[in-house]
C-alpha cells in the first residue's frame, strides 16, 4: 500500500504586515503544506486505499464500539462516472494506521455510488448507498463501447427495479449482509442514531418538479422506514441547486442539517445551506446560508461539545477543510477554517470524520495522489489545539 506523510508541524498564523493581501493569498497558495490559523495540528495524511488504474472515491468513516475503524466506498471504477461501481469495506484496528484490503459488499447491475455507513445501538452495521444509469448515455460510448454493451444488456425490469436508493444492513459485523431496503431518500454520509434510538435519515428524494429534501425515521434498528418531514427552502432558491445533506444531534435534542448548494449559474454562491429541528425530526426551520463555502458537509459532535464539519473545496485552493462551531451551530468560525490537505486539482472531496479516544481527530476522503494517477483514498490524521 503506498502512502505518503507529512513531517508532524503545528500550524502557525502568518503575521505578515508588510504583504498586500493578493501576495498573502499567493503565498498560501505555492506552500506545500496547510497553511491554518494556530488551532489545529496536523499529525499525517497518508493514502489509505489506492486501485491502480481504477477511480475510488465518495468515503464514509465510522468508529464501533469496540474501536475498529470501518471506511466504505466506490471502488473498482473506470471513472467517475462509470457502469461498474461498487461498494467496498475496509478496516482498521489500529486508528487507521493499517487498512485491510477491499471487500465488496454491494454490486448491482447499476453503478453502486456514495456509500455511507454507521454501526447501530444494538451492533447493527448498516450501509447506505444509491444506484445510477448516468452512464448510459450515447456521448460515452465511443470511447467506452464495453459501457453500451453493459447498457445494452440490462432490461426495463432491471433497471426498475435497481434505480434508487438502498441500505442494507449486517448483525455480524460484517460477515454478511441482508436483503437491500430501497429508500425515499438518498444522501452521500447516509443516516444518523438519535439518542431516543431512532435512526434517522436528511436526504434528497425524488427529482425534476418532485425533487425535495426529505427525512425518513427507523424504530427497528434499520429494518423499516417512514417519511416523517420535508425540509423546506427559501422562496427565492430552487431545488435544482440543493443536494447531499448530513445531520448531527446536539446533546438536548436538537438537530442540525446542513445541505450543498450550488447553483450552476453562479459558482461564487456555493455555500452550505443549515436548517434545524427541536422536535425529533417532526418540523424544520426553512434552509439559510451559512458562511461556509464548499460541499457536501459532514457533521460531527466532538468530545468538547463543539460541531465540527468537514467539506471539499473545488476551487483554488483545491483543498479539504474543515470549521468549527462553539455554539451549537448559531455560528460557524470561518475566520478560523482549517486546511486539512491541498489537492492538485478539483476531483476531491466527500471528507468525513471521526473522533479517536485520545482526542484526535481522523478524516478520510478521495483525491489524486500522484500526477498521471486516478483518484485514492486518504486521510488526515489531526488534532485541535486549546481545546
């Protein structure tokens, strides 16, 4: 497995009076490593999973209880968008130091794409993903002829039956897994567990005119699912431009969800959308921008109490990132946003994280390792100063 670490440094805040602010931003820019603002301490990033020739991207991280480390993906893939995606595990026993090797646990006819991944209450593992046909469209297949003939042999039944959005669920930790349940909603980090046990689940459902943003509950560890709200937005926003979201309970019941927007018409305007539930998920203050720019988010609720989220940035500085909020997410420190790894290029992103005992904190997500190479899977290992 090939990695890469960078020398362990503590991020220091320039106090460069004498440069203009364009020649800051330069500086910032030609730097090898993260240049952050001296709350954060960056331990190693390293590729976790790499499959010569092949694009892997969309990770999920999620800790268990007894303290392995479990990642799920889309591997074994042509490209980003490609017919023969699908979902694989990997683990780690020793805080991410060491991963074993990919399992695949979801191949369907269609392309397996943005697994998400928790382990229950009761030690249920349950994964999350949806399946595409984007690929089947004539404009690939003459450089990819083994994509029609993929096409070509899947009927209307087929792909009836496997376009949607899926979780599956194993109650032996991995060993096997039970018949996928098809979903209304989809999103990249998949579902939350509330502290009332109930699993819950913020994401996109439907498209074109029946497009919204939705949320299903479980009461039986995963098993069955109901809609329980609709999430709305501003009058003057579309839903075109809203995809991706990720919840987080704060320690009194409240819930947090925040949304990617990215409206194609205005690149400047991608900024993380937030609304909030007091009543379990029932009702939901209408979306609102926050300061954050970047997608999709990643909630976490950190030892200290503080909301961590962590997002890819798609354009210079190609990076991800990630901000705190010290107020139950009334307020999001972007004065203070951490650069937690640079990227050649914007093919990058989907971060999420997880808290170790120690304190620490470990983000995986995907970008391109070396020049010339398709995308891998890698982490951040850090820690937040002061805290």
């Amino acid at each position: 497995m090939m990695f890469f670490e960078t020398t362990r440094f503590i991020v220091l805040i320039y106090m460069i009076s004498s440069l203009a602010a364009g020649q800051a931003q330069e500086l910032q820019q030609t730097s090898n490593m993260p240049d952050n603002t001296g709350i954060a301490e960056i331990l190693q990033t390293k590729v976790i999973c790499k499959q010569p020739g092949r694009y892997i991207g969309w990770p999920t991280i999620a800790k268990s209880v007894s303290g392995e480390l479990l990642i799920v993906f889309s591997g074994n893939r042509d490209e980003h968008v490609c017919p023969f995606g699908v979902t694989q595990l990997i683990r780690s026993k020793d805080k991410g130091q060491t991963w074993t090797a990919p399992v695949t646990i979801n191949n369907t006819p269609l392309d397996d794409r943005d697994a998400g991944i928790i382990e229950t209450k009761d030690g249920s593992l349950l994964v999350s993903w949806f399946t595409s046909l984007a690929f089947d469209k004539s404009r690939y297949y003459e450089d990819h002829p083994d994509w029609q003939r993929h096409a070509d042999k899947l009927g209307p039944e087929t792909r009836d039956f496997w376009l949607g959005n899926w979780i599956r669920r194993s109650i032996d930790n991995g060993k096997s897994w039970q018949t996928p349940i098809k979903q209304v909603v989809t999103a990249p980090h998949g579902p939350i567990q509330l502290r009332d046990g109930r699993l819950l689940y913020v994401g996109i459902a439907g498209y074109d005119d029946e497009k919204k943003i939705g949320v299903e509950v479980s009461g039986d560890d995963g098993q069955s699912w109901q809609y329980l709200a609709t999430i709305r937005i501003p009058e003057d926003e579309s839903m075109d431009f809203y995809w991706e979201p990720h919840a987080v309970e704060l320690p009194d019941g409240k819930i947090i969800a925040m949304f990617r927007y990215n409206p194609r018409d205005s690149r400047s305007q991608h900024f993380l959308r937030q609304s909030e539930s007091i009543d379990g998920g029932k009702t939901w203050t209408v979306a609102y921008e926050t300061p954050i720019w970047g997608y999709p988010p990643h909630l976490s609720l950190l030892k200290n109490g503080w909301l961590l989220v962590v997002y890819g940035v798609r354009r210079e500085i190609y990076s991800e990132r990630a901000c705190l909020s010290r107020d139950d997410g009334k307020s999001w420190d972007i004065e203070h946003e951490i650069i937690l790894s640079r990227a050649p290029n914007s093919d990058l992103g989907y971060p999420a994280s997880v808290q170790l005992d120690d304190g620490s904190i470990l983000t995986v997500y995907y970008q391109i390792d070396q020049p010339g190479e398709k995308t891998s899977l890698m982490s951040t290992h850090w820690q937040l100063l002061g805290d």
